[in-house]
C-alpha cells in the first residue's frame, strides 16, 4: 500500500478477476452503507473491457447479485462515445449487455448519456443538465459521485481525457464534447473537476499492455497534458490504483509497498 500526496492507494492483486472480485466487494459495501443512511449511491461507470468482468460479477454471480443494493444504486458514465445506445461502440450498450440485462436496475436509476444527439455539443449540455438536476446544483456547484470507474488508455487518457485534447483545461462545465484528432469524432466526457469531486475514484487497470503507460502515470514526471490520468487527484476524496501484476510489472518496489 502507497500514499503520497493526494489519498492514494495502489493495490496489486492477481488478476482482473481480483480486480473485477474486489471492485464489486468496494461498491456493495459502500452502496449498503449509503443504504443505511437513507442516500442514493451515486457509480459513474467506465467504459473500455476492462469493466466488463466486474459489471458481470455484480449481476451475473448470485451470491453477489443478491448482496447489491440495486434500488439504491444509480449509474451515470464517465464518458461516451458519440453513437447511439445500440451501437457496437456504446459504452451504454456494453453496460446494458453486462450489467443491465441481468440485474434488476430500474430504470429511473440509469442515467444514460444521450449520445444518439447528432450534435456532440448538445449532447454534452443535455448530460450536464441532468446532472445538476439529479444532484440538485445551484450555479458553480459540482456533483459530488459516491464512486467514480476509470481506466487508462495505452497513450495515458482516461474517461474520455486524451491527450493534447481542449476538455483538458475545462474548469466551468461539468460535461464536454472533446474533438479527439485521432479518432476524428467528438466523445462526450466528465470533466477533471467533476471527476475531482468524487467520494471515491478506482482505476481499474489490467494487462501488460498497461504497465509502461501505469508507470509513467504513477511514477514519472508530472506532464497531464501527455498523461491526462495524472489529472485525477480527488480533492477531498480516495484514490485507488486496483491493479493486477501484469499491469504493475514495471512499478518500483518502493511504489507497490
Ligand atoms: C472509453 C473509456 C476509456 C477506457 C480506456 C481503457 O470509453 O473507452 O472510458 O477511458 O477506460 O480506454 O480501455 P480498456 O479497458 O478497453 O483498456
């Protein structure tokens, strides 16, 4: 276990059932709590393969099914591609095929983005608008999310916080329609306050093909431009690193203590 600056844990276990196991062990336990307390538990899922294991724990595995306090749960996302729900590409639809479909979620608790929107833009304030609807914001407040999913990308984003990309330095909206060059398409995405202002925030970051990028997020120089994940510093909240031994491979020893 490590923490420096910013409540940061990083946990190295096994392997993405581990991760998927003690993920969905973090949600039910505090989404009880919150339960007990009469508050809805507010999730904003990721999106990726990474999730998929975990979404399918919770509603796939009776013995942990029956443990989620579903009626109190609501799902909102980090991010969204810019297509419509029944698009291959949707995180909406990976969610619905994982999580939803098995899982007595009502529907009121799921809060999609409206993605399907031709213009990115409008989907984005429409998103927004729903999300100081449901938190009830007055002007220049933030949503506070229970728990925030993430995962990271190869070239170091996360949610939909590329690189080099303008959503970056948003400082006033809580939503953006990010232009990504690479892909040559807008994603809808969360931005770095909203992200900040969660209870809770868990990477979940599986595979060897993430352990130089992890490293570099971790333990190199601080340049959030390049590593858009480095902007994840929750300001009154807890960090977790939930990361398997094939992405920690590259981590010094000092760090994974
Ligand atoms: C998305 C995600 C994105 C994802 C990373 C990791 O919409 O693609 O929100 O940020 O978490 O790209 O993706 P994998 O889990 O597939 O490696």
């Amino acid at each position: 276990m490590t923490r420096n600056r910013v409540l940061t844990e990083i946990q190295v276990v096994k392997d993405l059932a581990e991760i998927s196991r003690t993920a969905a062990e973090m949600i039910i336990h505090q989404a009880t709590a919150m339960e007990t307390c009469g508050a809805p538990f507010t999730l904003a899922l990721s999106g990726g393969s990474t999730p998929r294991m975990l979404h399918e724990r919770l509603s796939h595995e009776p013995a942990v099914t029956r443990r989620v306090p579903w009626n109190n749960l609501h799902f909102f996302w980090g991010d969204e591609r810019h297509v419509p729900p029944e698009d291959p590409q949707s995180n909406f639809r990976m969610a619905r095929e994982t999580l939803f479909a098995s899982a007595p979620v009502p529907a009121p608790n799921i809060h999609r983005v409206p993605a399907e929107e031709p213009d990115a833009v409008v989907a984005a304030e429409k998103y927004e608008r729903e999300l100081r609807s449901f938190f009830n914001l007055k002007p220049g407040q933030w949503p506070r999310f229970d728990c925030v999913l993430l995962g990271i990308g190869a070239d170091g984003h996360t949610a939909s916080l590329f690189p080099a990309t303008k959503a970056l330095k948003e400082t006033r909206r809580l939503v953006a329609a990010n232009w990504v060059e690479k892909f040559q398409c807008h994603r809808i995405t969360m931005t770095v306050p909203v992200l900040n202002q969660a209870a809770q925030v868990i990477f979940l970051v599986s595979g060897r093909q993430k352990a130089e990028i992890l490293k570099a997020i971790l333990e190199g120089d601080y340049r959030p431009d390049l590593l858009p994940a480095q902007l994840i510093r929750p300001v009154d909240g807890k960090l977790l690193w939930l990361v398997d031994e094939a992405a920690a491979g590259c981590l010094s020893d000092a760090i994974r203590q």
